[in-house]
C-alpha cells in the first residue's frame, strides 16, 4: 500500500507552530554597552635651548568610542612661562615660574606645581625639549605657519641663519622650534607665547589619523620628550585635540597675567580674570578640596 503523502504547505505550518510555541527562537543581537567619554587633561611644555618651558598650555581631550557616534572634544589654555607657581613640598615654601619647573629635579614638578597653582587635578605632563619638538614636527612632515614679517633666527649650535620670509611657510622641524622658542626683538608682532600656539594647533592639525602611527611617533621620541602620563592619555588628548581642530570646535584661550618683575625671564602673578579663565574652562578637572580646608557643621561627621 502506497503511503499517504503530507502535503508541503502542512510541514511548513508545523514548523511555524513549534516556532511560536519556543521550540525555536532567533536570539537577539547582543547590545553593547557604550561608556561615556573620560576627559583627560595634561600639560603641554616646550623648552628652550636653556630647558625653559617657553611654551605651556593645560590640554583636555576625550574621545565617545560608542560605534557610529564619535564625539571628540578639546580645549587648550596657553599659560605664560612667567606665572609663579609653588613647589610642592618645599620648606620653606617658596614659588617658581612655570617655565622654570622642567628644571626641578622632581619630574613630577611642572604637575604638581600646576596643580596647585590653578587647583586641578592633572593626568600628567608631557615636556619636550627642542629636538624633540623639531622631530614631532618633522615627524608630521613639517606645519604651516603664516609668519605675519620676515625675520631672522640664529642657531647657536651652526654658524649658519635662518630667514622665514613674511607669509604662510612650510616649516621644517628645526626652523618651527627655533621660530618658537628664539627670543626676538620686542617689536615683532606676535610674543612668544602666540608663536607656540600657531605652531601647535598646526601640529594637532597635521598628525596621523592612525592611533598605531601616532604612537610611533610618541615612541621615536624617546627620552627627549619626557612624560609623566601614560601613553593612552597622550593618545587620548592629541587625537581629540587633532579632531577638534580640523573641525574648528577647538576652544582655545589665552591665560590673563600681571608682570610683576621684568627681563629676561620675568614673573607674573595671575589675574582674577586669569584664574576665572582656567577654572571655566575645566571647571571638571577640579581637585578635591583638602580635607582640612573642609567645614564641618556641629553634629555631622
């Protein structure tokens, strides 16, 4: 006797029935959590051919590494080498400029005295000397600077000059560190502290996009760009400080001072409108009040 045969059309509903009855279930795709940025913020120093930390700027950076949804964000203040800072732990104590710290012989100075100067709580410094500076910006194939007037910088390990022409240059390494940390004649148009920042925001503005790149860079660096932050965080920073300033979100400000001695390596005190400025803007970096410092009402803990 033949067998009867089930018709297609009924496997096909037995197999719907035990579906929807839980025998098969299609598992849902996984979510993934996403964490929320966590801001870093660092010193950034440049030195002279004295080790003076001509160059100074307090950077933050942090990155949304949610998929599809980046959202970098930086901010850069540019503090002057002259503003007094204490030095953690001295007794007496006893207060330096900033652009004296790198010479301290504590590495952890140029933090701690920034810390305490502004009450932040800093994730490292990062110091470059001159060489190092010059290899950074060769290392992104030079920057381009507009020089508002030609002038003239001399090398006092060369017998030879340098002359940057008026107008937007491509600089080498050697000739922006040189443009940055030479001491120029009081009428050029632009100080010190604003040649840093032209010459900075065009390194941010030329580093790889690559996290692998950037880290060689940092590395070939070695011990002539001293650092008390990880490599993470200076990733971290210079890649949300690149991103920023390619899409012109970069808040930038320039930290307010009064001279109060003059010369060549004068000192400054801060302003209120200085301290209110940097304060602002990272106003989430702030440090914990010390506990001695802290009122207690009658009755609490």
């Amino acid at each position: 006797m033949a067998s009867a045969r089930v018709p297609v059309s009924a496997i096909a509903a037995l197999i719907v029935a035990g579906s929807l009855a839980g025998g098969c279930t299609t598992p849902a795709d996984p979510v993934e959590p996403t964490n929320p940025p966590n801001p870093e913020l660092i010193l950034v120093q440049v030195l002279d051919r004295d080790e003076y930390a001509v160059g100074n700027a307090l950077m933050s950076g942090s990155i949304d590494d949610a998929v599809g949804a980046p959202s970098p964000s930086s901010a850069i203040a540019y503090v002057p080498a002259s503003v007094l800072v204490p030095i953690a732990g001295a007794s007496p104590p006893r207060r330096v400029t900033l652009g004296a710290t790198p010479i301290i012989p504590d590495t952890l100075a140029p933090k701690t005295s920034t810390e305490a100067a502004f009450g932040l709580a800093l994730d490292g410094s990062w110091t470059l000397d001159v060489l190092a500076f010059a290899g950074l910006i060769d290392a992104v194939g030079g920057v381009f600077v507009d020089i508002p007037q030609a002038v003239r910088l001399g090398n006092p390990q060369s017998p030879s000059v340098m002359i940057l022409p008026s107008g937007r240059q491509r600089l080498s390494g050697i000739a922006a560190a040189e443009y940055v940390t030479a001491e120029l004649p009081s009428d050029f148009p632009i100080d010190q502290l604003q040649r840093f920042r032209d010459v900075w925001i065009a390194v941010l503005a030329r580093l790889p996009d690559s996290p692998e790149r950037l880290r060689q860079i940092l590395t070939s660096l070695g011990f002539l760009a001293r650092t008390t932050a990880s490599v993470e965080t200076l990733l971290e920073v210079l890649e949300a400080g690149r991103v920023a300033v390619l899409d012109q979100s970069m808040d930038e400000q320039f930290v307010s001072v009064d001279i109060i001695r003059g010369g060549g390596r004068p000192a400054a005190v801060l302003t209120s409108a200085g301290s209110r400025t940097v304060a602002t803007m990272f106003a989430e970096f702030a440090a914990p009040e010390p506990a001695d410092q802290i009122t207690v009402g009658r009755g609490e803990l």
